[in-house]
C-alpha cells in the first residue's frame, strides 16, 4: 500500500501500545513474519533489477529516499532511509515481535539490508525520542519524498 493523502490516523498511538502484540498468536506471528520476510526480499530483488510495477514506483523507487509522516494534527515528521547494512529494526511492536520469532542467523543475515527510516530530531518536541520504521509500515501512513536535488522543478522543504 502506498502514502495515503490526508490520512490523520496519529501513528504513534498504534506505535506505543505494546498490547497489539498479544492480539496475534504465535503460529498466526509466524505465518505473518514469513509472509513479511518473503515481500521485503521479492521489493529488494525488485530494487536492484529495477522491476517497477508502477508510475509511483519508476518516480519515487521502490524505496523512497524519504516520508513525510502526520503523526497526530500538530506534528509532521520526516523520516529518512538509512544506510545499509544497518542495526536498526522498526519500532512497532508487530515488527519487534516479528523479529523476535525469528532465530538468530535470520536476523543477522537479513535485517541490515532490509530499508529502514528514522526519524528526524523535531525541534518542537521536548525530550524527543529516536524512531525508526520498517519500509513496510512507513509506507502505509507516509508521503514518499526525493532526494533533495533529484526531484525536478520542486524546492525541497528538509
Ligand atoms: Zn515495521
């Protein structure tokens, strides 16, 4: 699914509660984490062979170089793609639980290269804390963004 315009679901609410992950059993955790592990890797095979299944994806890459998330009516947050390899994993409490069914050699061959995003310091929030969303979740609530530079007749606004 892709960045939904005017989506004002505030995002950090679904981040914070850690009981999401009682909500799922364990063999339905499983199932979910082998489906998610076979779309990260099929979109990173996309990536590097340049397989674009859309208009959205040739302009934007399968993995943008930036979201623009609404977190709650006030606060607009932007979140960049980190480096790869990296050992960073999402933090929402399904992706930590995901992650956290998996054994050990999964986790350290795969997770590094998978698109993560962190968010940017805003200035502000007080005390603000660090986050980092999978691609897989940044997407479904973020606006997709350029690299600075690369998007042709628009000033960027980072
Ligand atoms: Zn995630």
């Amino acid at each position: 699914m892709h960045g939904m315009k005017g989506h004002d679901i505030p995002v950090t609410q679904i981040i914070t509660h850690p009981e999401v992950i009682e909500r799922f059993e364990k063999p339905r955790i499983n199932d979910m984490t082998e489906a998610y592990l076979n779309k990260m890797i099929q979109d990173k095979h996309r990536e590097t062979t340049e397989q674009y299944t859309d208009a959205y994806e040739t302009y934007y890459g399968i993995f943008p170089h930036s979201y623009r998330l609404r977190e709650s009516s006030f606060q607009e947050s932007v979140y960049l793609k980190q480096e790869s390899p990296h050992s960073l994993i999402c933090d929402t409490p399904l992706c930590r639980a995901m992650y956290h069914s998996l054994p050990k050699y999964t986790q350290h061959s795969k997770y590094p290269y998978f698109p993560v995003y962190t968010r940017q310091h805003r200035e502000n929030v007080k005390q603000d804390v660090s986050c980092t969303l999978c691609h897989s979740c940044v997407s479904v609530y973020g606006e997709p963004g350029k690299e600075p530079g690369k998007e042709p007749g628009k000033e960027s606004t980072l």
